[in-house]
C-alpha cells in the first residue's frame, strides 16, 4: 500500500510540471497555413487547449490528377519529449478521416492516424509542422496508404 502511494505521488509531481509548462505557453487558439505535400493545400488548427486540438484540411493531388482531398483530425501534443532554446517543438499524434474525391475514378475513405513535430516561434505566432500520416483506406478498397508534408500556419 504504501509503494502505491508513493508511487502516485511522484506520478502527481512530475504531471504538475508538464501542465505548468504548457500553462506559459498561453497559445493561440486558432492557426491557419499551408501545407506542401500530399495532400498540397489549405490547413487549419483549432486548439481547444495547450494539448487538444483540431486539424482540419483540403488539398489536391500533386501527380496530376483531378483530386480533392479533405481531411479532419484530432490532435494530442506533448511538449516535453523535444525541448529547444527558444520557442517550443511538441510532438503530436492523433485520429481522423479521410476523403478523395476522385474525377472518373471511385473516391476514397479512411482512417487517418497523423504523427508529427510543429515548432512553435517564441515571439511570432507561427507554427512549422512536419507530419507523417498512415492512413487505411476503406472505400473503395481496404489497403494502405502513407500521406505526409511540410507547412506552416499564423495563429490568431
């Protein structure tokens, strides 16, 4: 008994030093970019606190087809795994779907699991992201495909 108290009063102590350092960082809650790479398009960021958000896109494939992606994920973010002098880089991850609509073809709906860094400038209220996103297709047929991209978005 007492090992398992001493044991949630450590796990209580090293918690309160992320939620204090995610507290200074009093982010906006609302980002909005662009993103290059597949999709290619308009990206947008709703913070619903320091750790929650919504990511929200729509986009066009880059190999010259007649295709429109659109895309919503909820994102978790963790601050503490990459520290950097200034500024702030968390690592996020996250769920969410995926459509294509496809010109001539059938269109496309899956499951999304975005992983990515964003780093967060100290006085200038943007954002620069790296993400990677397997997703599983379900319609029209049940594979794999691996998404990924580069952008970067103003918060305000």
């Amino acid at each position: 008994m007492k090992q398992i108290l001493k044991t949630l009063v450590i796990v209580a102590f090293l918690l309160s030093f992320q939620v204090t350092h995610v507290n200074a960082l009093e982010r906006k809650s609302i980002g909005l970019g662009v993103i290059l790479g597949e999709p290619t398009g308009l990206t947008g960021k709703f913070m619903l606190d320091n750790t929650n958000g919504i990511d929200v896109g729509v986009g066009w494939e880059t190999s010259g087809d007649n295709e429109i992606h659109i895309y919503g994920d909820y994102l978790y973010h963790l601050y503490d795994i990459i520290t950097v002098p200034k500024g702030y880089l968390p690592l996020y991850f996250g769920g969410g779907l995926r459509y294509i609509y496809r010109e001539n073809k059938d269109d496309k709906f899956g499951i999304r699991i975005p992983v990515g860094i964003e780093y967060l400038f100290e006085n200038v209220s943007l954002g620069a992201f790296f993400e990677l996103v397997p997703v599983l297709n379900l319609n029209p047929d049940t594979d794999f495909d691996l998404e990924g991209g580069i952008g970067i978005r103003f918060f305000f």
